[in-house]
C-alpha cells in the first residue's frame, strides 16, 4: 500500500511538474511576444541571429536533404516499377518533400543544430551572471536576448525546410534520371501536374513555420529557465532536443489531419 502510494504521489508530483513547467512557458511566450518590438527594430542583431540559426545550419540541411532524396529515388523506384509507373517517380520524390519529410526532417535537424546551440548560449550566459547583470543595468534581457534569437529560429526554419526540399528533389532526380534512366520530361512534367501550390508547398511551409515557433520557443525558455550550473545547462540543453523532437512529431500529425480534412 506505501508503495502504491508512493507512486502515485510520485506520479502526481511530475503532472503537477508538466503543467506548471507549460504555463510558465505560455507566460513566457507572452512576454517575448510583447517585447518583440524592440528586438524586431534592431535589425543588425536579428540579421546576426538568423546567420546564428539559418546560415550555420544550411551544411547539414543541404547534405542531409540530398542523401534523403537520393534513398527516396532509389526506394521509389523500385516500388513504382513493380507496377509499371516509373514515370511518376518525380510526382512521389516532389510529394513525400514538399508534404512531409522536408518540413519534419527539416525541423528535426534544426532542434539539434541551432536549438540546441541557442539553449546553451542562453543558459550560459545566466550560469555567469551575464543575464542578471543587464537587469541591473535596466536593460531588459527577454528583449535583448531571447526575442532576437527566438525570432532568428522562426525566420531560418521555413527557408531550411524548402532549401532541404529542393536538395531533396535535386538528389531523386540525380538518382532517377541521371543513374536509373527514368525520362527527365516525364520526372519534371509528372511533378509538375501533380504538386498543386497551395495544398502541397503551402501547407508544407506553413508546416515549417509552425516548427520554428515551437523549437525556437522551446529553445529560448530551456536556456532562459536552466539551472545557473554546467550541469543545469547540460540538462536543458537535453530537454531541448528531447521536448522539441516530442513536439514536432505531435504538431506534425495534428496540422496534417487538418491538412487533409480540407482537402477531402
């Protein structure tokens, strides 16, 4: 019976934990939303966290969205063959993209990369004090600190995601055309006919966009509230990786079964 209940006020303890850890987040969300102005009108530190976020993360996303289009064209190409439509390899390689795999891997890839790294920047920056001491000098370090950085993430996500889609492309066609003798005019033109704009790349970078709010959030508020020691930033810095891979992965399938509601 102890054991029992033990557990229970274990388990009870971590809800309790979960819920006060997601309300604190909204706040904070809220207070980085109303003091986004200032940050959003220093247009030099934004442009320096978007090349912070965006441009040192376009290595991983370029290679990684080749080789993904490089096993989609080889996997493609063997199952459409089986039933004669060879043809419509660029409809799949452009679809399976443009829909899915280059926002979520995108997005995947970007949590590791650059959320990661703001986490750490943020939450060393509070280990050494460096936060407390621009509240002592008036300065605000929501404002000067994370709003830059959160909306650094927003901004880079949904380029990488169509940077990642269009190296995507670029490997099915390397892989299809130039090695397995698919017609070029019958990739290009069957995507062509087949990607519709706003069903297949609009939702894909509304996608992203919802991604880099959620990762970059996530980012900002595990580097904002880490413990002041290496230890405490180790941890966020985990917790980053971990909550923002868990929430890609459910806004993925929430915002595609609303997707595809509308286009029934």
């Amino acid at each position: 019976m102890s054991r029992l209940l033990a557990m229970l006020r274990f388990l009870g303890g971590e809800v309790v934990d979960r819920v006060w850890r997601l309300g604190c987040a909204s706040r904070f969300f809220l207070a980085v939303l109303v003091k986004s102005g200032a940050a959003l009108s220093r247009f030099p530190l934004l442009l320096r966290e978007i090349w912070f976020a965006g441009v040192l993360s376009l290595l991983i996303i370029l290679v990684s969205g080749l080789f993904v289009g490089l096993v989609l064209g080889l996997q493609g190409y063997e199952i459409l063959q089986r039933y004669g439509s060879a043809q419509a390899l660029g409809t799949m390689v452009a679809l399976s993209l443009l829909r899915e795999l280059g926002p979520v891997v995108a997005a995947l890839l970007f949590a590791s990369r650059a959320g990661s790294a703001i986490t750490a920047e943020i939450g060393l920056m509070k280990a050494t004090e460096q936060l407390k001491a621009m509240d002592m000098m008036a300065v605000d370090p929501v404002a000067r600190v994370v709003a830059p950085r959160f909306w650094g993430g927003v901004i880079s996500m949904p380029i990488l995601a169509m940077l990642f889609s269009s190296m995507g492309i670029l490997g099915g066609w390397l892989i299809g055309v130039v090695f397995l003798g698919v017609d070029d005019g019958a990739f290009w033109s069957s995507m062509q006919a087949s990607v519709d704009f706003r069903y297949d790349v609009w939702n894909g970078v509304f996608k992203s966009v919802i991604f880099g709010v959620a990762v970059s959030l996530i980012a900002v508020f595990e580097g904002y509230d880490s413990e002041p020691t290496a230890e405490g930033v180790s941890r966020a810095i985990t917790r980053t990786v971990v909550t923002s891979a868990l929430a890609i992965l459910a806004l993925d399938f929430v915002l595609t079964s609303f997707m595809f509601r509308g286009m029934l």
